[in-house]
C-alpha cells in the first residue's frame, strides 16, 4: 500500500492520517501503477477525491471544495483528510478510538479551548464531532483536563523550570527502543568521562538559569541507573551543592531495570533527596521478556521493587507496555495485576510504538490484529477499581491501533514533571547527550529549543559547544523580558 498525494503545498494532515489505518506505508511522489495497490488523495481545481485500492477492489469517494476558513469552512488540507478517514474507515471497518487525531497531546487541546474561553459544549462538539472522537477516550481527557489544573497553574507561574538529567547506557537494548543508548559492555569508558561532563554542565545550567531568574519546579533523571553506586552520589551529589532541593516540589530518578539497580543505588538515590524512582518492568513474564531482549527475571523485578520499599521509598512509578512480542491479552493483564498488587503510587501504561531507530518492525505484528492491544487497554478498569485515576496522556506515531499512553496514580501521587513537559506549560532545561532544552516565555506563546549533541562520544568531545550553548538560556530571557508576566 503506498499513499500518494497531490494538488496541496503540504500532505501532511493527510498522510499521517492515512497511517492511522496504514501505519508503515510509504509515501510516493509519483502516481502509483494502474494495478498497484495504493491510496490517492488529491485536490483539483473543482473538487477533492480519495480512492483506495487494493487486490482486484477499490472504493472511491468525492467531495466538493470547502469554504474559505473565514466563512466558516475548513482548510482543504483538513478537508481532504477528513474525505480519506470517511473513506478508510468505510473501507478498512476500522474506528480509530481518537478519531481523525493525529497529534500527541490531545488533554492540552482541552486546556488551550478552555483557555480561550470555549464552552463545554463546542469542546465537546470539536472532539466529538469534528474530529470523531470516541467517547471513552475524550472523557478520560477531560477527566486528566480537570485533574490537572491545579497542578499546570503552579508549574506555568512566571519563570518556573524543570530540569531534565539524561542517562543514556544501557546493560542491553530493549528491542522497541529508539532512544539513543549506548551498551555498557562496549562503551564503559566512556561512562566516567560523560558523568564528568554531565556534572559541569549542571553546574552551568544553575548559572544561566540564576541568570534569567528562573526558579527551579522538579528534577527529572532519565535514563536508569546504569551508573555505578559512585558515579550516581557524584550526579546526585553535584545536584545537591548546586540547588536548594527544599524548594523542589518533586525529585524523580529512574531507576529502571533490575539488572542495573541494587540496594546501595536505591540507598544513595535516597540519601540524596530523590522524592519519586520509577522502576520499569514493562511485563512481568519471563518469555516476553526474553523477547524483548531483557536480561532479568520478573523475580528480579519482585526483589528490586522489595529493595526500593526497604531503602525508605515512598513514591515509586512502575511502567508497563501493552503489545510487546509474543504477549497476549491474558498475559497483560496478568502484569496488570501483579502491579497493582505490588501498589506503587504511579503504574504508567504505554502502548508499543513502531520506530524506525527500533529493532522491531511493523512484520512483527502481523498477528496482532485491532482488538488484541485494544483489549489489553481495556484491562485498565482493573486500575480505577484498585484507586488509580488517570493523571497525564500522551500519543506517539506509529503507536499500535492508534492507541495511547497514560500514567495512573493513587490520589496525591500526580507526577509533576510529566505533566509539565507533555502539556507544555514551563521551561525545560535539559542536561546530557541528546537533550533538548525547551524554553518557553509569555504564557507558552513564546518558545525556543538548544539541542545537545546527539551521541555521549560527541557530547564529550565537543562539550565546550555544549556550555556555549547553553549560555542561550539567559539570552533567551533577556530579550522576552518585557512580555514575561508577573501574576
């Protein structure tokens, strides 16, 4: 199946909606062959018109062109991808639950209508039917909408920030990830290096941000603790001398997988005032796990979570995934239930995203047809009836059956940095190879972004670049000065 557009400056509205239905097919810039199976969507001079086909069949549909947005019509770029869900959707059978939507963050929809002083009813009326919304999934947003609130008002007060620490090895590769990583049996020499970059790069941030009179909200380590128990207190240990910990609202490091997490890492993680770990088993059976290329047990997961109680943490996250290889509905459910009776204060569940930077590809999922991750969704009832409510939701491209992610939590339990980087609402200065630091001014209406270099190699080497750059954070505050608000 290839997808094929012509006749708008930019196929884009259309293109990704077309992969709700057909998540990898490629797009072409010349008109598929009489018999090749394909989606075409074009606009004309007169009209709009989407044909499928595929095999022996084929189904076309046409539509007028829309009014001009200002008399109260659509763009024909949303025209024309609404013209091809109808289609698809006749065709394939299949009601993607979000509907037409394609962007990620669907709850910071409802904040931004809200905002702008929409009624519940055109917001309703905009997820429902504009954009065919199912209503199971546009509740749960309003209800994380609502839950929110509070929370987004203190993290968007004038001139807060996060700060992001990224740790980017790993003891394996897990088969569907895409992050930049490196293997900690071949690029070990590289880890001390790196941690002594990451340090001084701490510092500076607290410098460019003291300059800018930012004032910091939570702190985030990302990446697990592959580091060793010494190279953890040096990080941790350096955040401390460099920030007034007492003044963060939440603390939380990743402590990740089992197999690069022990007792004297939990310990220092704590002595060093983390407020919130997450420990991520993904699945709790041994064969998916092996699947996915992990080099631990569940048991192990059961003895580190058991370690984490031990050392005094009181708000620990466990993340899951739904639609790994080889696990099946029965089989989620069973990691459902064995979270829930383990009663962390956060269980974050994602659905399997298809990326190119992963070792999984869209074949692998042959046998996976809609209802299977669907369904393993579905079991997320077994959440509310143990107390979990839904806090933060997020969507990703090529995310299985056009599904989501949602972080659960216990009433009191909210994960504060998630919040805020997915509803951007407050600046985001990130530290470490790949990081990408997110400023953001006037109420969000300004942003800007300073990468990191990409690979630790490069960070290390050229990690004069790196302070250089960060420098732009200040810069950044200095010129939007006169539009920051006061209250």
């Amino acid at each position: 199946m290839k997808i094929y557009i012509t006749g708008l400056p930019s196929g884009y509205e259309v293109e990704h909606l077309a992969r709700l239905f057909y998540p990898m097919a490629p797009l072409t810039l010349t008109p598929p062959e009489p018999a090749e199976d394909c989606l075409w969507a074009e606009k004309t001079d007169t009209g709009l018109r989407v044909l499928v086909r595929q095999g022996e069949k084929s189904k076309m549909l046409e539509a007028p062109l829309p009014l001009p947005v200002e008399q109260g019509g659509e763009t024909p770029e949303f025209a024309l991808a609404s013209l091809t869900y109808d289609l698809l959707r006749q065709w394939t059978g299949i009601r993607p639950p979000w509907g037409k939507m394609t962007g990620v963050r669907p709850v910071r929809l409802i904040h931004d209508k809200r905002a702008a002083g929409w009624s519940a009813e055109q917001i309703d009326r905009f997820f429902l039917q504009r954009f065919d919304c199912s209503e199971q999934k546009y509740e749960m947003a309003k209800e994380i909408a609502d839950l929110q609130e509070p929370i987004l008002r203190l993290g968007s007060a004038p001139k807060t920030y996060s700060l992001y620490i990224g740790i980017p090895f790993c003891p394996s590769r897990c088969s569907y990830c895409s992050f930049v990583s490196c293997n900690l049996d071949r690029d070990r020499k590289l880890v001390q290096p790196y941690v002594d970059c990451l340090c001084r790069e701490v510092a500076e941030i607290r410098v460019q941000a003291e300059r800018a009179g930012l004032t910091l909200c939570s702190i985030y380590i990302g990446g697990g603790t592959s580091l060793s128990a010494a190279q953890l207190r040096q990080l941790m240990g350096t955040v401390r001398e460099n920030f007034d910990l007492t003044k963060v609202v939440e603390y939380t490091v990743e402590a990740g997988r089992p197999d690069c997490t022990d007792a004297e890492k939990l310990a220092v993680i704590k002595e060093y005032g983390a407020t919130r770990i997450s420990i991520n088993p993904q699945t709790f059976s041994d064969a998916v796990l092996a699947n996915i290329g992990r080099k631990h047990s569940a048991q192990d997961i059961l003895d580190c979570y058991a370690d984490a109680r031990r050392a005094g943490h009181e708000d620990i996250n466990m993340d899951l995934i739904a639609g790994l290889p080889g696990d099946t509905v029965e089989g989620f459910e069973h990691s459902l239930r064995q979270a829930i009776a383990l009663q962390p204060e956060n269980i974050t569940v994602h659905t399997l995203t298809l990326k190119r930077a992963s070792r999984i590809v869209i074949e692998d999922q042959k046998e996976n047809d809609y209802a299977d991750v669907a369904a393993m969704l579905e079991k997320c009832h077994l959440l509310v009836e143990a107390g979990y409510r839904p806090y933060y939701l997020y969507r990703q491209k090529n995310t299985l059956q056009n599904l989501e992610n949602v972080g659960w939590c216990k009433p009191g339990h909210e994960g504060y940095y998630n919040i805020y980087i997915m509803e951007e609402v407050q600046t985001i200065l990130s530290a470490g190879a790949g990081g990408s630091t997110k400023l953001v001014a006037d109420g969000g209406k300004r942003m800007q972004r300073i990468f990191n270099f990409k690979y630790p190699n490069e960070y290390i080497q050229r990690f004069a670049e790196v302070l250089e750059r960060k420098k732009g954070v200040a810069e950044f505050y200095d010129h939007n000065l006169g539009t920051e608000t006061t209250g």
